[in-house]
C-alpha cells in the first residue's frame, strides 16, 4: 500500500501481452493491492496420451473438492499430483 495515498488501487484489466508488458514496466506497483493473484502453473508439454480408469465415486468427489479448493479443473490437479508424485525424490 502507498503511504501517500493510503488508498489501494485496483489492477487493470490488460488486453494483450503488449499492454501488460507496459503496465508492468511503467506502473508503481506499491500502489497496486497484488492479494488477488495466485500463482499458475503454465502446462507447456501437449498431453497426447489418454487414460480410462474407474474410481470409487467418493474418490472423485474428493479430488474435484481438492480441484475447487485450489481454483483448477479436476483432471488438471489429477496431473499435478501424478507428476508431484512420480518426479518426488
């Protein structure tokens, strides 16, 4: 928060990568309240390989609650806790 102002300012919405660029580059980001953001995972490796597998329907509601919780789609957190699992040393 800004000591002069004491008012903080709401982040615009950017339209493109371009303004974004310069929001970031020209802004006093001080003045800016940051709490909305949270982290991304950015998933760059294009999933070619499908599986089927049936789960016990408590199992599912269990991970699509976790999913909800942490704001991703539920087959997204399925391959965020198979990859945290098998790349765990």
């Amino acid at each position: 928060m800004s000591a002069k102002k004491g008012k903080v300012e709401r982040i615009p919405t950017l339209d493109s990568d371009a303004q974004a660029e310069e929001f970031i580059a020209n802004a006093d980001l001080t003045q800016y309240d940051l709490s909305e953001f949270r982290p991304v995972r950015f998933e760059f490796e294009k999933k070619t390989a499908r599986i089927n597998m049936r789960l016990p329907q408590s199992l599912l509601d269990a991970i699509k609650k976790r999913a909800r919780e942490r704001g991703m789609p539920y087959q997204r957190y399925i391959r965020e806790v198979l990859e945290h699992t098998v790349t765990a040393r």
